[in-house]
C-alpha cells in the first residue's frame, strides 16, 4: 500500500510539473513521495 502512495504522490507531482497548476508546493509532494518510496525500499516488507 505505501508503494500505491508513493506512485500517486509522483503521478500528481508530475501533473503539477507540467500543468504548474500548485506552483512550488509540488515539489514538497515529490519530496514526501520519495521518502515514502526509500522507506518501503529499506525495511523491504511485501505489502499486499
């Protein structure tokens, strides 16, 4: 499940990327989104 999150974040990061529709506050969306995703990396736990 945190790795469905971690996609969503960079899907709406990227969408805000080209639209530039949120300005600056994408870029902490895309921060969240890769900590997320180092997090999930690191504890290396199968979630369903």
């Amino acid at each position: 499940m945190l790795m469905y999150i971690a996609i969503g974040l960079l899907v709406l990061w990227l969408l805000g990327l080209v639209t530039g529709f949120l300005g600056n506050l994408i870029y902490i969306v895309l921060v969240v989104a890769v900590v997320l995703f180092l997090v999930n990396f690191i504890t290396g736990r199968k979630t369903v």
